[in-house]
C-alpha cells in the first residue's frame, strides 16, 4: 500500500542573492527531503542584493505583506503537517517572520518549525534589548512554535523559556571526495597560503587578520594571504583601513584579493590553502560553512573561541586551534604554530576530514531535519 507522504511547507527565499539562509532554503528544497514528505516552497525571495537586507523601503513592506497573506492562502489550500520557517535576529525581518509564524497557527493545524541560522545575537541583543511591546510579540509568536532548531547546543539558549522543545544540529554541505581526500603537508620552511574566506565585514575579522598579517611579515615568515570575498556597502570603512593596514605595514606584495569565488575556482582555491584564519566576531554567526569546507579540504582552521557555534564545532588543539577575538598577535602565534609544525598540521587535518564526515555532511544535516520532523509529528 503507498504511504501518504505528509505535507510541509517550506518557507523562505532562495538565491539570488547567495547568503547563508538563502543556500540553506535552496539545498534543502533539493535534498532527499522530498522523499519522505511532500514538500511544498512559500516563497518570499527578494531577488535584489544584499545591501537591502533588514532595510525599511517600500520594497521590502510590499515584499513582507504579500508574503504573510501568502503564507493564509497557502496553508488553507495546503493543510499542511509542518510549516517550517527560518526566523532573523533583528526588528523589521522578525516583524515579517512573527506574522509568518502566527499566520500559520491560525489557519492551520501544522506544527510550526522555526531554524535559527544565526549565533546567539537573538536573545542576548534582539531579544533582551528590545522595547517591552517587542519583547511581548516576539513571547506571542514564539509561544505558537512546537521546535526551534539551533546550530549547538550553547545556542539553545536562544530560546530557553520561549520555545518548548529546541533542538541542535550543525549545518552540513556535500563533498563526496571528502573520504579520500589527503592534504600534502608543507615543510616549515616552505612558503604558506594562509587563506580567508568570507564576507569583508570588520566583525568576520578581516582586519585582524591583516595585521596578524604584518606581525608575520615583520617576523620573516615565508607566507602569501589569499582573500576570497567582497566588501559590502557599509563596510567602505573597513576597505579603506584595510588599504591602511597593507601599505603602512608594507605587506602589498604579500596580499592578494580574489573577490568572490564560487565552483571551480572555490575548489582551486581550497586546495591551494594551507591554512584557512576565519577570526569572526560577526555578532550574527553561526555555523560558519567556510569551516565546514575547510575541513572536507583538510585544512587546518584558526578560528574565535566565543563566536557563535564555532566552540562546538572545532575541538581545540585537535580539528583547528581556536584564539582569542580581536587579537592580531594571537592569530600569527597560531599561524606560526601551525606552519612550524608539520605533524600538527598532519594530525589537525586528518581529524578534520573524520570530523566532516561524522557530523557536517549535507546528509547528515538533512537526516537531522527528517528526524526533527518526525518528532513533531509523533
């Protein structure tokens, strides 16, 4: 007899533009997902760029509105059994999300399944320093949500005390030659591509790096920095330090910006990496999938101790070394620590791979997601 295939909707938008929340919606739409549920897509793309994030034009409230009367409509043509719903950390996004939220319990019986793809700025800056009639639509919303997924289990406290059951997974991206993939280690006198891969905010740490970078430099290190990434709108400050930082610290020649990268030209630039610094403090991260790569690469990671997912995702000393935010001299003592000791790099990226393997494959994520599902079912 064929098994009737519960329904879920899907809710969120998908690239253009590429942005962590937008790929994630775009992989799951694609994933194996579909063969256990019947999955339905509310979409709510905004397909320009990524400077009108968050942003309060008449765009976006048109976009915002016609998503939630959206979601009426679909639910009641639906009868969904889930509605998932990926939620933001600031006022305006939540606005739109909480009405998604609510919109779905009214008119509909489905369990409602919220993902945070963000660190722990939700409660400790949205939440906790919000106006009182804030904090009460969020408590409302919220309050109609069966599971909240978070990336680890430090960040369940998101939603302690609004959410009655939260769960915790990594995210996870697919790379099949993972589980044959060996790195060729440097000798410590050879020269080393430290690499950077990420948006240019001052918060993801580019700076820091850049000055890590001059300490490196004014040591005699033998090393090349690779930046794989653009500067965003806001971030004309941050470009114009940078420039600062290269040319007082006379590291022009050592410096080499490749812009965005994407498919083949990402895997080139992966397996020419040898050591990948992700030193983010960027107050919304979460599980950044720039050490998800590396470590299917096996590359060895530095990366910061208190951001986001990053301390459950890297095992100090063993997958990555983990240092302190903001500190230029702390991430040159952990690039000099790598390049000059080949076994540690071995060991570190050897683990790596193990690591991607046992936790953040796209399989993996995806049977996280199944699981979470069905327990919302049952």
């Amino acid at each position: 007899m064929l098994k009737v295939k519960k329904k879920i909707i899907i809710t969120g938008s998908v690239p253009p533009p590429y942005h962590g929340s937008s790929v994630y919606i775009e992989n799951l739409l694609g994933s194996d997902l579909k063969d256990e549920f019947e999955i339905h897509h509310h979409n709510i793309s905004d397909h320009r760029d990524l400077k009108n994030l968050s942003k309060l034009d008449l765009t976006n409230v048109k976009v915002a509105l016609k998503s939630i009367s959206g979601m009426r409509s679909f639910v009641k043509k639906i009868k969904p059994d889930i509605v998932y719903i990926p939620v933001a950390s600031n006022f305006l996004p939540f606005l739109r999300d909480g009405f998604l939220i609510i919109t779905a319990s009214k008119y509909s019986d489905a369990k409602i399944i919220i993902h945070l793809h963000e660190g722990n700025y939700f409660r400790e800056i949205f939440y906790n320093r919000s106006a009182e009639p804030v904090k009460y639509f969020i408590r409302k919303a919220l309050s109609k949500v069966h599971t909240a997924i978070v990336y680890s289990n430090n960040l369940k406290s998101n939603f302690e005390g609004l959410v009655k059951n939260i769960t915790a997974f990594p995210n996870g991206a697919d790379f099949p030659d993972a589980e044959n993939y060996k790195r060729i280690q440097k000798e410590p006198d050879e020269k080393f591509i430290i690499s950077y891969y990420a948006n240019l905010y001052e918060s993801k740490g580019i700076l820091d790096l850049l000055n890590a970078a001059v300490i490196l430099k004014n040591k005699n290190r033998n090393f090349e920095l690779h930046i794989a990434g653009d500067y965003p709108d806001k971030e004309s400050v941050t470009e114009n330090k940078a420039k600062e930082i290269i040319n007082a610290g006379s590291i022009k020649e050592k410096v080499f910006f490749h812009g965005v990268v994407s498919a083949k030209d990402k895997e080139v630039f992966l397996r020419n990496t040898d050591i990948l610094v992700h030193p983010t403090w960027y107050p919304y991260e979460g599980c950044p999938l720039a050490i998800i790569e590396a470590f299917a690469h096996g590359i060895p990671v530095i990366s910061i101790r208190d951001t986001g997912a990053i301390p459950e995702m890297i095992d100090d000393g063993v997958t990555g070394l983990l240092v302190e935010k903001k500190s230029p001299e702390k991430i040159s003592d952990a690039i000099i620590i790598l390049s000059d000791n080949k076994s540690l790099r071995e060991s570190i990226s050897a683990a790596a791979v193990k690591s991607y393997l046992k936790k953040f494959t796209a399989g993996i994520n995806i049977n996280n997601i199944i699981t979470t599902f069905n327990n919302a079912l049952n």
